[in-house]
C-alpha cells in the first residue's frame, strides 16, 4: 500500500485556485520532492496531507488514514516541519526538544538514536535559546523536533530556504539516512540541484503537477538538443539572444547561457555567427546535457 | 497529563523570560493601586474655601483664624447673604463654604450648642469627603479645647452638606475597580495575546499537528495566567487593607473565591477573543477598546452607574466588572455573605459558560 496517495485534489483561495486535480502516489520509504517556484502550491498540498486544511475536492490518505476525517490518528503518525521558523525562540535548544517530545508523550532519551546524528551538531549548544542559532541550525533543530517522535512519514516544507550551501548539503545528507531507516519522506524545494537526490519527483507550477518521475528520466525524456553561450557581457548576451526568433528559450544558468531551438538544425556555426554580427567577444558555444532545472523551464514554457 | 504539564511548564518559561510580560503582570497592578490609592488620600493644601458668617462675634472668629491658619484652606471669598453661596459654588470658585449661625457666641454659652454648616461641591466626592473631614476635625478640636477650659458642657456642630452628589459615590471604589480592571486587563489581554502569538509565530501549525487535543492546549496556555492573576488579585487586597485601610468584613474565603471565578470569567473571555483575533495586534486592540474602556466607565469604577443614560446604563448590564464591582463592596465593605451577592455570581458564571462555549465553537482544529 502507498505511504501517501493524493487522488485529484483540488484547493482555492477565493477565487484563486491553490492547488488544481492534483494526483499522485508515494511509496514506503521513498523521498519524494516537491519542486516548484513559491506560490505553486507546495505549501497548501503540504497541509492538507498534514491534516491542516481541508482539499475541496478529491482524496487523501496518508498511512491510509484520511487527513480529514480520521485527522487525531493521523496527527500521532506525521512528523511535519513548516517552512516558517517554527520553534520557540524564547526556549533554548533543549527545552524545545523536550517540548516536542513531552506532547508526543516520549521522551528524548527513548528516541535519540533516530536524532543522533543531526542533534550531536547541535548539542553543544543545547543551552542556546533557539532564536540565537544560525539558520542552519535552526533547520536541524526544527528537523530534530519533528522526528523525536519517531513520525512514519516525515513532511519537510522548504527546509533548506534561506540556509547556506553547506547546511544545505549537510540537511541532505541527513534525510538520505533518514530515509535508510525507512520513514517515507516528503520534501518541497524551490532549488532545482536538490532535486536531483529525491527518487521521485514531482515538478509543480500554479497548483498543477506537471511531471513526476524519477529526475534521471525526466533528464532523459529531455525532448530537444540544449545549448550553452558564454561571452563577456552577459546581460546583453541575453538580451540579443532573447531577440532570435530562431531560438525556443532563453535563460541564465550561472554565469553562462541555456539556450534551445525551434527546431534541431541549430548548429555552432550558426550561433557564433549571430553572435559575432553582434559584436560579443570571447564567445563560447557548445552542446550540454541538460538538468532538472532546464526540464522544469522547459515544462513551465509550455 | 504528563503531556499538559509539560505544556504549562513551556508557558511559564514564557513569561518569565519576557521583561514585558512580567512588567505588566506585575509592575501594572502595584503602580495602578499605589498610583489610585494616592489620588484617594491626596492631602488638602491651601483648598479655596468661602465663608459665610452671619453673626461675626470672637468665637466665629477664632474658629476661622484656627481654620485658616492651617496649611489646609485659603480664604478665597467672604459671602455677605444667602443668595450669593449658590453663586460662588456654580463659578467653581470655591470647593467649601462655611456658614455659621447668627448669635453664634450667644447661642454657643445659653443653649450650649451652636451649629457650623459645611457646604461642599461634592462633584469630585473624594475631595468633598476630605474637606469635610478635616473641617469638622478642626471644629471639634476646637470645641473640646473651650470645653475643656470652661468646665461647661457647649458644643458646636458641624453640618455638612453634599452638594451636586449627596450620596459620595466613588469613595471605597478603587480598591475593588482597580483589582476588576487589572484581573480583567492581565488574564484577558495576556491569554489573548499568548494564544494568538503561537498563531502569528507558526508555532500554531506545529502545535496543530500534533496530537494535543485542543482543549488541553487553551488549558495549558490559560492555566499560568490563573495562577498568577490569583496572586494580583491577592496582592491588590493586601495593598488595599495594609496601605490604604480598606475594610474586609466578610469572609475572606467567599471574597478569595469571587475573586477566582472573576479571573476565570477573564481567562474565558481571552480565549474568546485569541479565537476571533488572526494577529497579537488585533487581540491586543480588542483587548484595550472592548475591555479596558468599558471596564473603567461602565462599570461604575469611575462614573455611578445611577447617574448614566438609560442606554449606557443597559450596556453596563453586560459589563462583568460591575458585577465583580458590586460582589467585592458587598462582602468587603458591608461584610455580608453569599446569600446577598449569589445573583452577581450566577451572572459571573453565565458569562464564563458563555465565553467557553463561544470559544470552544470557534476554536479551530485546522489552519482555516
């Protein structure tokens, strides 16, 4: 049985539509991503799986409890981390951990093993009050309050938002351990790099899932041939390479250019002779394999 | 259980390591009493006073030269007939007038006994009540003193006179205002916004999901506010009866229990207001506007119910802090028991069923 299974779920706001027939499965013991830009949804799909709002339309189970109906058994199961601070900032580091664990009615020592590694960096600092930490070990101690209850299923809301990349990284590796002991984790993320590590993706965009797979497929089914510029302005290189109407898409990866066509008979001769006519220096053209990121713009150009 | 102390325990931890919180739990009240309690025993200096003496003879006059010389009253009019008191009270001149009876002396030595009558603007009843009291305290002295040195038996009386509000509404009234006002300010306005914090802060969500049933989170968070709201209200007393020498004559116990279930009706009302309020700020404006205004006017703490427009007199009816007002001058005051103040407290308990029932209807288990 799935873990979680979402079956065309539909969410408004007013007259603004969240989330719009949203369907899919998440198996035990998978980490399932969430990609999208803010304001796609991640956040509302997020809380009607944690019992905290209720779908207009369509179905839910989670550990095949329905969130709505059968919320209190359901509340026991679910470990969820929002994507606001959402720890006291007036209690220090231990005394939140405490305060979790009490109204999960266990305790710290009885589940510590499942918070070792992520709490141990924090540790030292366990007489901190919380809202002196560093973002990052915000982020661990709020993960840590989630899991001291031993939860099934783990529900992570942007958890690395605003944390730097090596707290990131080291966030990640942490819930690939998690997910070695079998809790079913599911995390949302603005970041395209951090989808790469899930075994499943969803790609989300204004309340629609657009793509779900696993992200090497989705690499794979990567429909046209992907291009990168570089030249010494950058932002006029957009600019000119925006006016092409040969060219499909355009945007900015790093310091250089992705770039797709209409069609496949786009070659490097053509490129750099466009570029030259208008006066680019030190340009460099080439083929590149595409990333999650280039699927997601090219998804979101449709 | 374990899980509902552990929760109380968070919530001290709040308010203990919140220098504001703090400020207002305890700072608030001991300021406000001390601050009311001081206005109440302000002392008379130089009172603008007038007199009216009809028979001017040398016992008249040593009783105003002995008024006079006091720090107390300044002569600021010398009245010649009867017309022209009325007058001077209306301009606001003065706050007393004093009037001796003609053959003041003659009477005083023949019949034994002449009269002094005091007449006070009483429209501010706490000053008017001082005056009086000093007045007929220096008049007495002075009668013992003649009587003394005579041997004889004559006496003067002093006989004061309320004007503009004869009955002195307002004297005895902070004590109890002052606690209704606090209690009401402390536990309505701190739950309020202790329960709406964890809204705002996102701690709310959390909290949601987990499976602490709703009721014990609203105990948890009220339970520390009860505790403490009891020791104001303690406090209040104490002050009132070691500082100021307010009177308790009833049952300290009935009194202390009034006052719990006054503290109750507070929390429920704040946990009403924390259901309807999305932010801090807009339980913080309910608080101030829909309790602390009407609590000071409406409720008689400041102003006599009696003396109202029928409309605001009906308003006051859904005050709780008059009938808290009434229950504590009843049993402190005038010492009666439960059997004279029961009805006051089926109101007090009416409104504490209604609060929780409000809240608990309008307290969400979900985020909308």
């Amino acid at each position: 049985m799935a873990a979680v299974t979402v079956d065309h779920i539909s969410k408004h706001y007013g007259s603004t539509a969240a989330l719009r027939q949203a369907s899919f499965e998440v198996d035990p013991g998978e980490l399932f991503g969430l990609i999208g830009p803010d304001g796609a949804g991640k956040t509302t799909l997020f809380r009607i799986l944690t019992t905290l709002l209720i779908p207009d339309q369509g179905q839910v189970r989670v550990r095949g409890y329905d969130p709505v109906g059968e919320y209190r058994k359901l509340r026991r199961l679910i470990g969820y981390m929002p994507g606001d601070f959402s720890l006291y900032g007036d209690l220090t580091v231990e005394e939140n951990l405490d305060f979790f664990a009490t109204i999960f009615d266990t305790t710290i020592e009885a589940n510590y093993h499942l918070i070792r590694d992520i709490y141990q960096q924090i540790e030292p600092f366990k007489r901190r009050l919380a809202k002196n930490l560093s973002g990052g070990m915000q982020q661990k101690l709020a993960l840590s309050c989630a899991l001291i209850h031993k939860p099934e299923v783990l529900i992570l809301d942007e958890p690395t938002t605003g944390v730097d990349a090596v707290s990131r990284k080291e966030f990640w590796d942490m819930l690939l351990k998690l997910k070695q002991q079998g809790i079913t984790i599911l995390v949302s993320t603005p970041y395209m790099d951090e989808a790469g590590l899930c075994d499943r993706v969803a790609l989300i965009q204004q309340g629609q899932l657009m793509k779900m797979d696993a992200p090497a497929r989705i690499i794979e089914a990567f429909p046209k041939k992907l291009w990168i510029a570089k030249a010494d302005h950058p932002y006029r290189l957009l600019l000119d390479l925006r006016e092409w109407s040969d060219l499909a898409a355009v945007y900015p990866f790093g310091d250089s250019m992705h770039l797709t066509a209409h069609s496949d008979d786009l070659d490097e001769t053509r490129l750099k002779q466009f570029l030259r006519e208008r006066n680019h220096t030190s340009v460099e053209v080439a083929r590149a394999n595409p990333t999650i990121e280039d699927c997601f713009m090219d998804l979101m150009n449709q | 259980m374990k899980r509902f102390f552990g929760f109380v325990r968070k919530e001290f931890i709040h308010i203990f390591r919140d220098k504001r919180t703090l400020l207002i739990l305890f700072g608030m009240p001991i300021a406000q009493i001390l601050i009311f309690g001081y206005v109440v025993t302000n002392e008379i200096k130089e009172a603008r006073i007038a007199i009216y003496d009809k028979s001017k003879d040398a016992v008249t006059h040593e009783i105003t030269d002995k008024l006079l010389s006091s720090d107390y009253f300044r002569l600021a009019k010398t009245i010649e007939d009867e017309q022209q008191i009325e007058a001077t009270f209306e301009k606001g001149d003065v706050k007393e007038v004093i009037v001796f009876e003609s053959d003041f002396d003659e009477k005083l030595h023949h019949e034994q006994s002449a009269q002094v009558q005091i007449l006070l603007d009483a429209t501010d009843a706490n000053m008017a009540n001082l005056l009086q009291s000093y007045t007929s305290g220096i008049i007495n002295d002075y009668s013992r003193h003649i009587k003394v040195s005579s041997g004889n038996m004559p006496a003067i009386k002093p006989k004061p006179r309320m004007l503009f509000n004869n009955e002195l509404k307002g004297v005895y009234m902070f004590v109890p205002g002052t606690m209704a006002l606090i209690l009401m300010l402390v536990t309505a306005m701190m739950t309020s916004i202790s329960i709406t914090r964890e809204k705002e802060m996102g701690t709310m969500e959390v909290l949601l999901v987990s499976p602490l049933k709703s009721v014990q989170i609203i105990a948890g968070k009220v339970m520390p506010y009860v505790a403490l709201a009891f020791l104001n209200g303690v406090a209040i007393l104490a002050l009132g009866y070691l500082v100021f020498d307010m009177p308790v004559h009833g049952n300290v116990v009935l009194l202390l229990g009034e006052t719990l279930l006054y503290i109750i009706m507070a929390l429920s009302l704040g946990i009403f207001i924390s259901t309807v309020s999305p932010t801090q700020q807009v339980a913080m404006f309910i608080s101030m506007f829909a309790l602390m205004l009407p609590t000071m006017l409406l409720s008689g703490f400041i102003f006599p119910i009696e003396n109202m427009p029928w409309p605001l007199q009906w308003l006051s009816t859904i005050i709780p802090a008059k009938y808290f007002i009434i229950l504590i001058k009843h049993i402190m005051i005038k010492g009666t028991g439960f059997v004279f103040v029961w009805k006051e407290t089926l109101v007090l308990l009416g409104m504490t069923a209604i609060f929780i029932g409000l809240s608990i209807k309008n307290f969400k288990i979900r985020l909308e």
